[in-house]
C-alpha cells in the first residue's frame, strides 16, 4: 500500500513538472517572463485545521475546490464547493443551496462564527464584513458577527449586480437603476443612465472615488463617475457597440489606471487619466481576470474545448499568451506572483525580468 501510494505521488510529479515546461517556457535574451515556483495537487494530503490567527495564507479556486495556500506551496485548507463559496483574505463560508446558518471559518478550516442565514453570504475583501443578498434577488442585508441586521435594503426589483467597496455598496436593478448604498444601509444616490430600449444594470464597479456602470441594451453603454463632493457625477459614456444580455464584468484594475469591462468580443481596456482605449478580442467567454499592482493584466478564455491565458500590461504588447485544456481556469495575482487554478492543481509563478 505503501509502495502505490509512493508510486503516484511521483506519478503526480512527473506530470505536474511537465504542465510546468508546457505552462512557463524558460526565457531566451533578457524580456520579462515567468519562473515557475511550485505546482501541487487539489486536494491532495492538507494541513489539518489551525487556530484562528494563522496569518499569509491566500484563497485559490480550482475548479470545484476551494482553499488557502501559503506562498511556499503549503496547502492550509482545501475542500469542496458545496453551492458556493464566499472567500475572503480572513476565511470563507462554505454554503449549501439552502442555508439556514452562515458558518465563517478561518483559512486553516477552524470555526469562527455562525449566523442565521437570510438567502447568499457575501464578505468582502477582508473578511470584516458580512452581507446576505435573498433567494429572490431583491433584498439585501448587512450583519454582524452576532447575527445581528446592522440594515437591510428591500427593492421591487431584482438586483442584477452588486459592487462593494470598504463600507459602500452600489446595487444595480433590474430596472435600470443603481442605488449607492452608504455605511449606513442609507440610498443615498440614484443613478440611472441613458436608457436603451431596454433599462438594466448589467455591471457595476465601484472603488474609493470612481464608479463604472456597464447598462442598456440596444444600445448597451458604459458610464464613468467621479465622487464631487458627497456624490458621484457622469464623466464619460461611451456606448460599447455590444448587446451582453447577462452580467458583465466590469473592474478597475489594482493600480487604479485602466477599466476593464466586457464586450460581446471579448474585453476592452479603458485608461482612466487620458481617456486612451483598445479592444482585447477573446476567442470565447471569459473565465478569469486578475490584475497586478505593478501593471500587469491575466486573462482567461474558452477557447473551444479548451481554454486560452493571456499575460500583458494594458495597451501594450501581450506578453505571454499559451493554449491550455480543460475548460476552467482561476487565476490571482499575489504581488509579483501568479496563482493558477485547475480542476485538481494549483501553480504559483514568479513575474521576473532578465
């Protein structure tokens, strides 16, 4: 039993050494490239749960698991979706498709808390912060840990987006509205942009001081807002030329200078201080994006029974660009370092230049 067991972790090895060759060619001259760190299995054998506390571990996603990962290659938690999972930098809840408790757990899998659940969980970047959004769409909670309902926000319609940003949410409907909701649970802005022939708010992104609205179709425009004063004003619409009919990403990018939104296409970039754009055509639905603080753009696309990666920095020549199978991809960048899901493994590669 041993000797099997022996057997196909080096089988595992052997086959996770290869995806790094076919993943990460080594470079030839000096240009930027990426060096493989480490690759390991999904699942596979996992820390058992450690006390709350246990800091510098990162949530991954690959395919139908989901853990936390120290930058090592330490796996410190790993399990499987259940109906969803809220994933935060200080644990997740793991969510059955009813479920009348939201149980938070740390990135080691230790109990934290529990609270009466009222349809979705979603935390927020952080973990600090707890949200329920109903079965039916059209409410939206926010709790604290003793499963108190610090507010609650009921609308006619459904929510078809939902951006968070510190303690702000932007809720766009069914509608076509999107109501900024402050600290408070208070509406304190309405916004509803140029109508098309129909109203509603396919994406929204909100960070301290901008607001991008993704809304309409026929025709489908994208709305900038700057924060003056104690409310976000129209800067720019640009009508997109596409007719999504589902939600859209739409995200600023985590140096804060480009906006990134889908197009029936694929992507388009949007460079926030000058107003310069270009369109970054997939072969098929996007899967993942994540971007860097140094400037760098991932992409992931189906691309016919399997799926495409692209690295660049916005407006410039891509930078790498690879072929994958399997139709599932997750993808995160950790500083100068790129996390890379797949059903059953995660890799972790180093942006380097030389």
């Amino acid at each position: 039993m041993q000797r099997r067991r022996s057997r196909r972790y080096l089988i595992l090895a052997f086959v996770l050494g290869i995806l790094y060759l076919f993943l990460f060619p080594q470079p030839s001259g000096r240009e930027g490239y990426f060096k493989p760190v480490w690759a390991r299995g999904i699942p596979g054998p996992q820390a058992a749960a450690r006390a709350a506390g246990q800091g510098g571990a990162a949530w991954f996603k690959a395919g139908r698991h989901f853990g936390f990962v120290r930058p090592e290659g330490e796996l410190q938690y790993a399990a499987e979706t259940l109906h969803g999972v809220a994933l935060s930098d200080a644990g997740f809840i793991n969510y059955p498709r009813v479920a009348d408790n939201f149980v938070f757990q740390d990135t080691g899998g230790g109990f934290q808390y529990s609270v009466r659940g009222f349809g979705y969980p979603l935390l927020d970047s952080s973990g600090e912060l707890l949200y329920s959004l109903s079965t039916d769409l059209t409410e939206l909670k926010r709790l604290d840990r003793d499963g108190e309902v610090l507010w609650s926000a009921g609308f006619f319609v459904p929510i078809t987006t939902l951006s968070l940003s510190r303690e702000e949410c932007a809720a766009g409907l069914l509608d076509g509205t999107l109501k900024l909701i402050d600290a408070r649970g208070r509406i304190v802005q309405d916004f509803v942009p140029e109508p098309g022939r129909i109203q509603v708010i396919l994406g929204a992104a909100l960070t301290p001081g901008r607001l991008a609205v993704l809304s309409g179709i026929d025709p489908q425009r994208l709305s900038l807002l700057e924060r003056r004063g104690g409310t976000y004003a129209p800067v720019e619409e640009i009508l997109t030329g596409s007719d999504l009919r589902r939600e859209a990403l739409v995200r600023f990018t985590a140096d804060g200078r480009f906006l990134v939104y889908e197009t029936e296409s694929g992507l388009a970039l949007r460079e926030l201080r000058h107003g310069a754009g270009a369109p970054l055509p997939l072969p098929g639905r996007l899967l993942a994006l994540s971007s860097s603080e140094d400037g760098l753009l991932a992409v992931g696309a189906r691309a016919g029974r399997g799926c495409v990666l692209r690295i660049l920095r916005p407006l410039d020549s891509p930078l790498y660009t690879r072929s994958l199978a399997g139709e599932d991809l997750f993808l995160r960048f950790l500083d100068g370092s790129l996390l890379v899901g797949f059903p059953g493994r995660l890799l972790r590669a180093d942006y380097l230049e030389g």
